[in-house]
C-alpha cells in the first residue's frame, strides 16, 4: 500500500454480528494519521490477534481507508462421538471451548490437545481425536470431536540401571507405577502417568535412604513408548552409593531454660553402629518438636547437621534445636465443602486462630480430616498473612459420597453363608452425623439393628450414640439352646488426651434362652426362659498404633469394665483387661503379640448365667471350636461357659513372594489361654483351668472382592473333652 497522505475516513466492511465501533477500537490508526505502511501492516496483526476474524484484508481508496473483515463462526453445540471410557462431563470439563463462544481453528487444536491429556493421562496413548465442523445459517457452526479412544498403553517392562545392592524386583515393589499384569485390571498403576514416574523417583531416593545410601541419586527416568503405541518400556538409572551407619549422635540445644538432656530420650530409636535411615531422623524430629510444644516452646527449628566419613562409611549426626521465627495462625480458610458444614470440618483441627504455627499439629490435622472418610482429598497449605510474624491456612477439601446402600455376603467356617444389607449415611445432612440401619442373615445369627453417633455432642469433644438391636443366634451345636437379644444401648465417648479415649454406656435388654433341647444338659435347660439385663460399662483404650487398619508398629491397650444388676434379673461385674503390640522385624514382616483376660462374677446371690459367660475358642484361640475349650456337661458335650478365662497370641505376618500390591501375606502363629469356672456342678461335669495351646499357620488376601482368610491350626495342649477345629476361614465383601 503507498505511504504518504491523510487518511480522512475509515470504512469497516463485512462485519455482521460485530459493530464497526469496536472493530475499529482494535486499530492504531484514525482519521487524520497518515498512511504508514508500518502502522497499517500492525493494524491488520492486531485486528487478526483478537481472534475474531478469519480473515481480515486493509486497502486504500483515494484518501479513505477500507478495512473488509470475515468474522469468525460463532459455535453452536459441541458435542463429543465414539467416547466410551471417559464420559462427556468429563470431556467438557477439560475443553475451553463452549456455545456461544467465537470458533477459531487455534482454539480447536489447543482442545485436541486437551482431549488427547485426558486420555494420556489414562494410559490410552494410541487415542485420536478429529474435529469435525458443520456449517449453519446465520454463521454458525456445530462443533463435533469424533474420538477414537484406542487400546489401552501397558507398561510392559520397568528396569534398572546401576542398581547393585537391590534387585530389580525389590525396586518395583518400592515404586508406584507397575508392570501391567492381569491381577491389575482394577487398577490404574500399569498405565503411564508422568507426574506419578517423578514421585517415584522421589520413592526410590527415600527407600535407599531408609536403608543406609545417603548417597543415593537418581541419575534419569526415561519412558520410551513403542512405534505402535501399544506399550511403554522405563527405565531408571541409578547411582547408589556406598552404605552408611550411624556415627555419633548428639543434640545442640540452644532454646533459654531448656536442659538438652530432656530430648535424649528421643534420641534413643537411633543407635551408633545401626544402618543410616533419612525416615528415623524424620520422626525423631517430629517427636522432639511435639515434646518441646508440651513442654511451651512453640517457636522451635531442629535441623539435622550430617557429617559423612566416607573411609569409615559412617554418618555422625548433629540435632541443632534453635528457637524458630514467632508465627501465629491469623486465619484458617476452608474450601471446597459443598455439603459439609465447616464446624465439621473446623473442630478436627489441632489449631485454631491466634495459636502458634506448629507443623506437627498441621500434620495431625491433615490425619484427623482425612480420617473422617467424608473427602477424597484433604490438603493443607499455608500463605503469607498480613504481617512477616502471621499465617494463613488453607483446608481445601474434595468431597465424596457419604451415603451407602450395601449388599453384602460373606462365607465362614462357623456361620456358613452369610447375607447383609444395610443403608448408611456417616455424614447426615453434612454435619458430621453417622446414621445406619442394617440387617444381616446367615445359618447361625439373624441380626437386626439401628445405629446413630452425633461425633460433637452439644458441641463438646463428645461422640454420644445410641443403638438399637435384635439379635437371633443358634448354639444348637455348641450347647443346645438359641438365644435372642432384644435390646439398645446409649453410648458416649470422648478423648481424654490425643491417644487415650474413655468411653461409657448404658445397655438394657431383654433376653431369652429358647428351642432349648430336650437332650441339653439340666444347666442349659434350668435357664431357658426370659431375662431382662440392664448394664453399664465403660471402657478406657489407649492407641499408639501406626495404623488402625493394617497396624505394622506400635500397640494398643484397653480395659473394660460392666456392671449389671440396676434393675432387671441380672447381677454381675464383668472386668476384662487386653493389649496387643506390633513390632516391624523388617520391612515386610511384622511380629504381633497379644493378651487378654477377663473375669465375671455374680453377685447379691445370683449365678452369671449362660449367656453372660465367656466362650473359648475359634477366632479367639485357633484349634478350637467356638466354646471348644472351657467347663462342659460331658454327659451331653454342652459347653457351658466359663467365668474366668485368658488367652493370647504370637505372630509372625509376612510376605509370601506375590507382588505387594495384591495384598497377600502369610503368618506363622500359636494362640494359648484358658477358661475355667462355673456355677454349676455335679459328676457330669468337666471344669479344668489347664493351659490349651495350638501352632498354626495362616493365609491372608485383600481381595478386590473383600478380605479372605484361611487358619490351620492344630493342638498341641488340650484336655480330651475339648472340640478341636483344624480349620477356619473367612472371606466377605459389601458392594
């Protein structure tokens, strides 16, 4: 375009939705401006950055300037075809594009791209998306992403590079990403997912460090997918290092008032002469920081100072402790609770506002959150406040369905089949509640019940229930009568300190001793009939466990005690005292002890009867039939029950070679204990308090279907009236 001359006018040509005005507020030239090919070559780039045009032409007549547009479509519909794995919520959550928005071909590939991530990020790498446009009146368009979503990409081989002190094997079942298998096909694990290939080298670097190489590096992760795009192939290079122990250990202490000596005794899970472990120096700092927030340092910083002495291969270790920067908590924000109400969410902090920032406290926390079970994801970040000495907390949530209706089945050795149904809300009208109404069926026990906990009772640290039950059992086999229980119970428990919980209840039922065998022992058939019990008990449990569900460290102590006899027909004391501790004899092996006893006396002349004793074997002490062991009318082989008993167990769980991730473990065992005492006597009667014991071994699977379990077990100590039992198993799932 030639250059020089006043520019009088300009014209806007070919604009239909889009008004002259604006299309002339893009350019940066105007009536009066000469014309400058420079400015005008920079109009036309502005006009087409917008996004609005397809094409965009300028020219010049005599003194006026023409600027002549083609404006974009507008998209009508959007729609998504031949998607099957990923639904079109899905898809439509992740697309920037929407109806009504202005089409451009830029904007169409970058969602290609998009689509493409979603189903990368599924370990469909072979997928393929083509857009589709369909013209229509007005300047319309429909806008179609036809998807061909492919085979799913396998991981078929993950190796090492470098590794020497851990095999290939071992490595992989440290990692999160797996070989693809046909045990996997419920998981996601075999598919490939960059971001999870980085937090397994984070991994792999905290296993070697747990095992004494704080040299350890992680040199590259590679992942190479095949031409075909039907599989990936990844490698790890490795450089481990020589291996390290632990040298001198010591505690630089420099807090005003604090003798050092204090945290020796935190120091005492690390030994001079033991394998270096980065994880043992993490928790020994952890319970440092929690001893010195008990003891009023809130302000603290423990760094760890390592000395390396590469001849002798030993790690000398330094806590410095320095007084930390004062930081108090300004505001805790909490996001993403549609349903649940933030005082739920609030009271499970260990902090509130105004109290010093305490990491350990975060961390705890973060558990107790989690712990509800109410969300998928719990994270806990921390932002600068107003002021360098203040902090903000954030509690971003991600909820999760809380309601279930359940069907469930179950096969074991003592109740056969076994059916259950039940309908549970745990978070009832998002304030936290647990309501449940359940009904279960099986050879031996029908069982009906209504379950209700409010977790903050009146809003103090108070879990207050109530329950309400029908219970129907057969003790045909056993001793010769079925019982059934009607019945509820009030409850309420609250935490005496962060591990240690006392709960009370009071419990007031009616029972009846039916279907009694004209062939049952003259114990059993004086008792048939009705009773009403009314009890209150308390338990206290003390939980140092790592893990309520598949503990692995730590134990567990409680004593429980019920007193009956406040009206109704019964009057007895009941006392039982039990702990069990588990202890990590390495990585995958764990040694688990465990002890009970318990004692039931009757009194203001009144016998404990039947159904108030304790019954001795099965899965309390395996060999054994369920009431196997204890006082018994060897006239009619009816177990009466004992008002004395103990028993106890060791333990050894560990793996069995299978890939860690199917959940199968086997165990070596011996359960030992007794039961003795009962009211009743006569010639016909067996009542010996000697010790019983079996050895066994055992077979444990978390299925995907539910957890199954197989028990041999033989008796080596036992009386000849006792019933033995080789085997017992379990398996049950709810779907």
């Amino acid at each position: 375009m030639p250059g020089g001359g006043v520019i009088a006018n300009v014209r806007v040509e070919g604009s239909q939705r889009i008004d002259p005005a604006t299309v002339l507020s893009y350019l940066n030239v105007r009536a009066g401006d000469t014309f400058d090919p420079l400015a005008l070559d920079q109009a036309l780039k502005t006009l087409f950055a917008t996004g609005l045009f397809a094409d965009v032409s300028i020219r010049r007549e005599a003194s006026v300037l023409v600027v002549r547009v083609v404006e974009n479509p507008i998209i009508n519909r959007i729609a998504f075809e031949g998607n099957k794995r990923i639904d079109d919520e899905a898809l439509q959550r992740e697309v920037q594009l929407r109806p009504r928005v202005v089409y451009t071909r830029t904007k169409v590939q970058n969602d290609v791209q998009r689509i493409l991530d979603v189903y990368r990020r599924s370990g469909r790498f072979a997928a393929t998306v083509e857009p589709k446009v369909i013209q229509l009146e007005q300047n319309r368009v429909d806008l179609a992403f036809e998807i061909n979503e492919g085979d799913r990409t396998e991981i078929r081989r993950i190796s090492f590079v470098g590794n020497k002190r851990f095999s290939d094997r071992a490595l992989r079942e440290e990692i999160s990403t797996k070989e693809t298998a046909w045990y996997r096909f419920l998981s996601s694990d075999d598919s490939y997912d960059p971001d999870r290939l980085t937090f397994d080298r984070e991994k792999l670097r905290r296993y070697y460090l747990r095992n004494g190489y704080a040299d350890f590096r992680v040199l590259s992760a590679v992942a190479e997918l095949t031409p075909d795009k039907e599989a990936f192939y990844i490698t790890f290079t490795v450089e481990e290092g020589e291996r390290y122990k632990f040298g001198k250990v010591d505690v630089q202490a420099s807090l005003k008032g604090l003798d050092p000596a204090v945290l020796n005794q935190d120091l005492t899970s690390i030994t001079e002469g033991d394998w270096y472990n980065a994880s043992l120096i993490d928790r020994v700092i952890d319970a440092m920081t929690e001893r010195l927030g008990n003891l009023g340092y809130a302000f603290v910083d423990i760094q760890p100072q390592l000395n390396r002495n590469r001849e002798a291969r030993t790690v000398d270790l330094t806590l410095v402790v320095r007084e930390g920067p004062r930081v108090y908590v300004e505001d805790i924000n909490i996001k993403g609770n549609v349903r649940t109400l933030d005082r739920v969410i609030r009271r499970e902090m260990r902090l509130v506002e105004g109290d010093a920032y305490n990491t350990a406290r975060i961390r705890r926390s973060q558990q107790r959150i989690r712990d509800l079970n109410f969300f998928s994801d719990v994270k806990l970040t921390t932002a600068e406040g107003s002021s360098p000495d203040k902090t903000k907390i954030d509690v971003e949530v991600t909820e999760r369905s809380t309601g279930e209706l359940s069907f469930g089945f179950g096969v074991s050795t003592r109740d056969a089949l076994i059916g259950d149904v039940r309908i549970r809300e745990r978070n009832l009208l998002g304030r936290g509640q647990d309501l449940s109404l359940g009904f279960s069926l099986s050879a031996r026990r029908q069982e009906f019940d209504i379950r209700f906990t409010e977790p903050y009772f009146m809003d103090k640290n108070i879990a207050a229930g109530f329950d309400l039950f029908r219970v129907t059992t057969d003790y045909q086999d056993e001793s010769s009568y079925d019982l059934r229980r009607d019945g509820g119970t009030l409850r309420a428990g609250y935490q005496i300190t962060e591990h240690f919980r006392h709960t009370v209840r009071y419990t007031l039922s009616a029972t009846e001793i039916r279907n009694v065998d004209t062939r049952a022992s003259f114990f059993i058939r004086d008792q048939e009939g009705k009773s009403t019990s009314s009890v209150v008990g308390n338990e206290f449990t003390y939980d140092r466990r790592d893990n309520r569900i598949d503990p692995r460290d730590g134990y567990i102590l409680s004593y429980r005690n019920d007193v009956s006899g406040l009206g109704g027909d019964t009057a007895y004391i009941r006392n039982s005292i039990s702990g069990t501790y588990y202890y990590p004899l390495s990585e995958n092996w764990t040694l688990s002890t465990k002890g009970e006893v318990g004692n039931v006396t009757g009194y203001s002349d009144k016998d404990v009867g039947v159904a108030d004793r304790y019954f001795l074997g099965g899965a309390n002490l395996r060999g054994f039939e369920y009431g196997g062991v204890g006082p018994r009318d060897i006239t009619t082989n009816d177990s009466l029950g004992a008002e004395n008993y103990y028993t106890g167990t060791v333990e050894v769980l560990f793996p069995l070679g299978f890939p860690k991730e199917m959940g199968v473990r086997g165990g070596a065992f011996t359960d030992f204990g007794s039961a003795w005492d009962v009211a009743a006597s006569g010639p016909g009667i067996s009542d010996i308090d000697s010790l019983r014991a079996s050895v066994g071994v055992s077979f444990l699977w978390e299925s995907p279907m539910g957890p199954l379990r197989l028990d041999f077990a033989k008796a080596v100590l036992k009386e000849e009236f006792d019933e033995e039992q080789l085997f017992r198993f379990s398996f049950g799932t709810r779907f």
